[in-house]
C-alpha cells in the first residue's frame, strides 16, 4: 500500500523524483561556475594590486606609465568580459561584435596617441 491509489498523485511522486535528480545535476553544475566566479574574482583582487604596485613605478615617462596600466586593465576587462558577461560560450555573432568593438578602442587609443604627439607643433 505504498502506492497511492490516484493516478494523478502517482505521476506527481515520479515528476518529484525526477526533479530531485535534475535539482542534483543543477547543483553540481551551479558549484562549478561559482568556483570559477570566485576564482577569477580573486584573479582580478590580485591584478588591482598588481595595478596599484605598477602605479608606483616610473617607467620612464608618462606614456609608457600609462601603457602598462592599460595593459593590466585590458586583461582585467577582458577577464570580466569573457567569465562574467559568458562569452566563451557565445555564438560567431557576439564574436564579430566584439571584433568591431576592440578594432573601434584601438581606433580611439590611436587617436589619444594622436593627441599627445602633434607632429606639426614639434
């Protein structure tokens, strides 16, 4: 008599069974990307520190001071972009955005690079 007679309550006690396995898998699955999350939150603890040290250290002028700090961002944001917005796991589409928007970041560091040497007032 452990069975209940109502059919509806014996589909209920089966779709519960299967829940609790799929709750399981969920649960492992929700584990991994929490260790990642928190591993690369550590990861970028480490490079803000990284990025405080550098900013006490002269490379000789200001350009190259600020060249370092944009490289250690760069990889900062490049980790956030790719871990935390989950575009490892993106179609070609978020792909070709990204493309254009690095290539449009390029173009204005360029033109920052532009602004700071003027060749015509040298």
């Amino acid at each position: 008599m452990d069975q209940p007679h109502d059919p509806l309550m014996a589909e209920t006690a089966t779709a519960t069974a299967g829940e609790a396995s799929h709750d399981e898998h969920a649960a492992h699955d929700v584990s991994k990307h929490i260790r990642a999350y928190v591993l690369v939150g550590l990861t970028l603890i480490v490079f803000t520190g990284i990025t405080v040290a550098l900013s006490y250290v002269n490379f000789g002028t200001q350009k190259a001071n600020v060249a370092v700090a944009m490289l250690v961002a760069t990889f900062k944001a490049g980790l956030v972009a790719v871990i935390f917005m989950h575009l490892s796991s993106e179609k070609r589409m978020i792909y070709r955005i990204l493309i254009f928007t690095v290539f449009f970041v390029l173009g204005l560091f360029f033109l920052t690079y532009l602004a700071w040497y003027d060749p015509i007032t040298r």
